[in-house]
C-alpha cells in the first residue's frame, strides 16, 4: 500500500479522552474513530491488525477440529427465555423491539441459538463430537464503557461451543480449546496464562481464563513464575491423542487472579523464588457446563445403547477486537506500538526521504515490488511530509522494520533498516536489506 | 473437511416455507438456517460460500483502489439526524434505545457515517480521490421479509463511498466503480447488466444497478442482448485511466428493469433481432449524489485555490448475502446446485463408496492429500451412508467436480470423475483424474 492512497489519520495530540495506552495509542495511531460510546469504526489501519488476529484465531480452531459458521447478530427473546437466561440476564442485554413488536436483542454471546442449531439435527452420538463456531460481533450495553475496544459495548468475538456424548468427552474437547488457546496466543507473540476462573453467567463449574500478562492490566494476578517457561504445543500436536499432560503441565501450578487468589494456598505450594506478581487482562475463557442449556433446551442424542441424554456442552471465547488492546497493551514503548510480526498490518514501512527525487523514488518502488512479491505486505510513504514526521509516524504505528531511503545513502548505495522492536539500525544495501528483512 | 467432521444437515424433503429455488436449495443443501423472520444463521458450507464472495468483493475493490475499513452496525440517531434521514427512512429502520435512553439505530447502509469519518480528518484535495469501503452486517425491517437470503432483514452488504473535490473526478471514481463491478460478478460465474436506475432514498441522479439475468429472477427485463457479449475488463484494466470508454460501451444499448422501460425508446433504438426479455435480480446498485450529504454535514475539502467546497461523493453497494441466492438461482438444475469454481464451498467430493474398506479408504485419504496439497479444498465423504444418499447429497451441494471411488473400480485401477454442471463423466486412473481436476 502506498500512504498517498491510504486512509492513516494519525492525530499530533494524545486525545485526552484515553485513560489507557492502548486506547490513546489506537487513536493516535488512527487506528480506531469513536462513533458513539464504546462503538468504534475500524480504520484502516485497525481493520488489517483485526482481520490478522481474527484469521489466526480461524486457524487454530480448525486445526483443533472445530467447524466455522456465522450465527446473526440479532436474536428472539423467546429463545433465551427456553434457557431462563432471558430475564436473568439483566441491563448488560441489548434489549430491541422490532415492527411486528416482536422481542429481540442483540446477542451478547449464543449459548442458546447454537444449542437450537444442534438439536435441530443432531441425533446420534455418531454425529459426535461436534465442535461449532463463529467470529461475529456482539453487543453487551456496558453500564460504563471505557478503555477503547478493552471494554466497548459493540465488540468482535470468536465463541466455539463443543457437544459431547459424556462428560470424559466433552472434558476432552474442553481440553482441545485449552491447548488451542495456548497456540493461538503465543502465535500473536502473547505471553498468555490459563488460570482457574469463576463462571458468572455462563454457568457450569470448570472454567479457565487466559490473561495476558502486561504492565498496564486491569487486574492483579498471581503466579508461578516457572509457568512462563513451559513449552507451547508445537503445530503438528495430536488433537486427537490424549492431551491431559499438557493440561496438567499448564495446570499444577498456582496461577491465579486476585478475584479468586488463595494468599495460603499460594505460599503453600508456591516456593518464595518462583511467585511473580503481575497485572494481567483476559483475552479469552472457556467454561465447560455440561447439561446447563441442553436439558432445558432438549438437546438430546442417543448414545450407542440407544438411550437418549442431553449433550455435554462447552463454550470458549476469544475476544478477537480486545486483542488490539491487550497486545498494544503488552507490546508498546514510548514512541508507539510495537507490533508482532504476525499480527502487523503491514510487514515493514519503506521510507521515501524524498519523494519526487527520481533516485528515491525508483529505489523505492524497486524494494516495494520486490517485499510484495514475497508477501512481506509494505507500506510505502511516498508523502511530501517531512522526515522528522514521517519517522515520528513509522514508530507510532509500529510496523516491524523499516527500510529508510534517502539521497544521501543512495549516492553510496546504501539505505537503512530499522527493527522497531529493538531500536537496531544498519547502513547496507537495497539487496542485503531485503534479505534481512526476507529472514 | 472429512465429512464425518464436518456439520451438513441435508434434509431429504423439501422445505414447504421456501417459494424459490435458491431459498428451497440453500435450506435443503444445510447452508442456512432461520433464526427469526428474515434473518439466518449460515451453517459451514453456506458460510463458506459467503466468505468466497466477500473475497472476490474484497479483491475487485482493492484493485480498483479503494480502502478497507469496518464501520460498527449500530449508530447513533443523532447522526441521521444531520442529514435530515432519521425521520425520513420510515419503519424499515430498526430504532433501538439502550440502557441510558440514548436513540440509536441498526444501519441499514452508511452515508453518514462514512461523511463524519472523513470530514474529521480529511481537509485537503491533496488526499483525494479517496475511496472507502466496508463489508459489514447491515439490518432492514422489512414488512414481509422473504425468500430467505434474497430479502432478509439482517444481511451482508459490501458498501463504498468516494470523495473527490469536483464532479468530473466524482464521475470517475462512479465510473472505477462500475469497472470493478463488471469484474466482480463476472469472475462469480454471473451474467450481471448494468442498467440505469432510480435512486430512491439514497439521493443523487446518477445511479445503474447491476442485474443478474435468472430465469427465475423477481422482476422482467428489457436489454439489447449485444451487451451479453460486451468482454469484461481485464485483471490489468487501467484504473488510473479514463474508463469512458468502456462505460460507453456498457451503457448506450439498450437495458431497463421493468421499474424504468420505455418501451418506446427500446422499440426506437434496439433492432427487433437483437430484442431480449430476460428476468433478472439486483445483485449491486451505484450512486453519485455529489453533495447530498456533505453539503448538510459539512464535509468540505480546500482545493488548490484555497477555497472550501463540499466534497463530491458516491456510494456502491453489493448484496453480499443476497449474491449466494443470486448465484444459485442462475445456476442450479433439477438435481441441486451447481457452483461455478470461483465460489465453491469445496472444490471436489470424494465419494468413498465403500467406507471402512481398506484399498477404498487408502485411495480416498491418497487422493485428498493431493488435493489438499494444490489448494484444492477438497471434501471427502468418509461416512456409512449408502451410495445412492451419498450420489444425491454431492449433486445437492453442487460442488465443481465428483471423484468417485470404489471396490469395482479400483479392483481394475479406475475411479470415475464427473463436473457436475454437464454431468459429463469419465472413468480413468486416479492419478488421471487428479490431473483433470488440476487442469
């Protein structure tokens, strides 16, 4: 992309709205526009970061088995009063009344509509195990929205839901989406750690929540630090082998958040050297709950006895726009974000020192033809901005190299390559740069 | 995607709510499912036909050099207000107030919007022409929502909205547009005509909608049927260019939908020969309607004279979720669908004859590796159902092509190939068949 035909409205001024870095980084970074309270257009430049993280997410619930669909966003009352969450559910429910004065609402997540889907046509434990999903946008009326797509009312969210014959087979799908989890956070360069979590309004008794450990959290957290070291499943992992050890690995221990954080049981089983306190946000949680809308909802199938049973259930969200926040969050200096490769809009800025120099811009467009080619994704400013500003804007917006042409160095054959993660700079060729940059 | 894995519920009867044949196919091919009057859940295969259009959509736009970015479904009704729309656009738009009493609404297409997004960073010609472009969830509360995908209420829809500083640039940025959409449908397999059009309540005086040509199709239309052999704008079409001249070339024979015939005219300038009445469905409708909206919102742009002018602006609209029903509706036949390539859910079933058997599961996993392998997208029926229920369910869902294996044939090193849009079928070495596959 070139930034003369790209839409990237950086702002000078820190907005005073933003209480958090990530939130005044998205807006500075004109990644995010406000468009009422806790709603936000995706510019540009947020939208690509978006979609990489929505298509890792993809990814990494397909190779773990599960099947991608697209549920609505709007939903019947009369839905959610078969499973009693309808009136449970209280303010947070976007509630909507349509022509016909049918009720409605806007689904802040579709435990009840999937378990509808399911029972409509599955009725053996053939068709088992069976895992859905589908990255859509919910709508929660948050009483005060707040930290910019951390905590806004319209968000982006991947919700996968597991239906099992018996309770061991739906432990081991929940335990499928527990390593899927670990992968796909660590692909997005996450330091992300499972621990034990409460229910809330999903329900069931097994639940866990991956937080992200970041200086700036929201929430205090607890651990053993020698979690931070343990291995992520490699890519060719067996989901359909026995996952308990991984589980267990990730499991045994303490790691907790202070809503549920036992001070005694953490001295007790955590040595003095290996506690870490941190700050954390949750980036996803997964519940199991067994029976908890498929018994009043009657989704039942008949096992190889022939008896009908209700099917054991699972639910595992992702919050796929809350991410931008979190890795922003996580991976930020005080000249902008810092993106992880796999989830940078673009791969690298190719910077034009001047632009409308025949030299420059031939040296350009040569390493930007040549970056695309390998899908190395640049971002090329060709603006007549002056330098200083359009260093200022590469560091703001983070990409992960940058490749500085200038006349100066093109009289000695010679650019500049920047890895904006460390700060490292090199003088070297066009050729050698690409080559660095091509790993 | 092994079949046993996946999640198709086929239905063996035909659904006594569907009144055309792409709502009829698409319930019966387990793409969709109604979860309220006009409004569907996309189950796997449906969903993967979506996300085929929507990318095709996506890459004829970013071609054409227009932006993406994703404005959120709900707004604010202030905003409509701005325009003078909020009270004009009548019961189709669902109102909604949420918990602090605020008026919002569901956006059923985005002006607005798009005018504040870009009069709060856009100041100066010099970054113009800018072309902007989502492809979001949009919600119409029609009084009779029917004929499930083709006019339901929550639907998808690719929208983008230009801004030049003068109404030439303005009439050139309409005129990517129409070249970019006479690329896109064709490259679904369609037959799709521009024709001129009324503008309703988008506004402006310029507009074509994009006709699909269906037997089956809700309105009759009247064209010169030389158009059908107008060629299509290539891949490397000049879109920085003057396109005039194939605008022309689309636009000075003969084609109205019956809303706007002139039977006079038509009988005047089309020889009786070359006369067509045809059926057809709106699949995609431009606008340019100048300063409709930026005049009021005040969106204005300085120009190299320094002086302030409204920007001059368009809108173009594709019916995402509508072109799955379009596309089936002109290309299906007593059997079920027939996909053209470019949109397939899959590229190939395999049709295991004989699940269970040893040579017969070898030959399947063989082959679907190697299709896997060349991007292929493969599904394989790996299931005990018996031929006869496997033969139907692959000619309903309508994949490109059929590769059938079994004991008979193996046993003389043979498997069958059938394309499902001639039927046409060979029996040949599986290593021949691959090759056909492969082209």
């Amino acid at each position: 992309m070139r930034l003369s035909r790209f839409f990237l409205p950086v702002l000078k001024q820190t907005p005073s709205e933003a209480q958090i870095t990530s939130h005044r980084l998205m807006l500075r970074a004109g990644m995010i526009r406000q468009e009422a309270a806790g709603i936000y257009a995706w510019l540009p430049l947020g939208h690509r970061v978006l979609r990489k993280i929505e298509q890792i997410v993809r990814e990494e619930m397909d190779r773990a088995g599960a099947v991608e669909l697209l549920m609505p966003t709007l939903q019947l009352a009369d839905l959610w009063r078969e499973s009693g969450r309808y009136d449970a559910y209280g303010a947070e429910m976007l509630r909507i009344t349509d022509r016909h004065e049918r009720e409605m609402l806007y689904g802040p997540t579709n435990e009840e509509m999937i378990t509808e889907i399911f029972r409509a046509s599955v009725k053996s434990y053939k068709q088992l195990p069976l895992n859905l999903y589908h990255i859509q946008w919910k709508f929660r009326d948050e009483q005060r929205p707040r930290f910019g797509v951390m905590r806004g009312r319209e968000f982006l969210m991947k919700d996968a839901y597991s239906f099992d014959l018996d309770e061991a087979a739906g432990r081991a799908s929940y335990d499928r989406m527990f390593v899927a989890y670990l992968r796909l956070f660590a692909r997005m360069g996450l330091k992300a750690v499972p621990m034990k979590a409460e229910t809330g309004p999903i329900g069931g008794e097994l639940s866990h929540e991956f937080i992200v450990l970041a200086q700036t959290g929201e929430s205090a957290v607890f651990l053993d630090k020698r979690i931070l070291d343990l291995p992520i499943p490699a890519d060719d992992v067996d989901y359909r082998g026995d996952l308990t050890p991984v589980i267990d690995a990730w499991t045994h221990l303490y790691a907790a958040t202070e809503d549920v954080h036992d001070a005694t049981r953490y001295e007790r089983d955590t040595a003095e050297v290996d506690r870490m306190t941190a700050r954390g946000i949750e980036v996803g949680q997964v519940f199991f709950f067994g029976d908890k809308y498929s018994t009043p909802m009657k989704a039942t199938v008949s096992g190889p006895d022939g008896a009908e049973r209700p099917a054991q259930m699972g639910s595992y969200g992702v919050g796929v726009s809350r991410l931008v926040g979190a890795i922003i969050e996580a991976s930020h200096d005080d000249a902008g974000i810092i993106w992880p490769d796999t989830v940078a809009p673009y791969g690298v800025g190719i910077i034009n020192l001047r632009a409308g120099d025949a030299t420059c811009d031939a040296a350009c467009e040569s390493a930007y033809a040549a970056l695309t080619t390998v899908g190395k994704e640049p971002l090329l400013d060709d603006t007549d901005e002056r330098p200083g500003g359009k260093f200022a804007a590469m560091d703001l917006i983070g990409l992960p190299w940058q490749l500085i042409i200038g006349p100066r160095g093109l009289a000695e054959g010679m650019v500049e390559l920047k890895r904006r993660a460390t700060g490292d700079r090199q003088t070297l060729s066009l050729d050698a740069a690409l080559q660095v940059i091509c790993g």
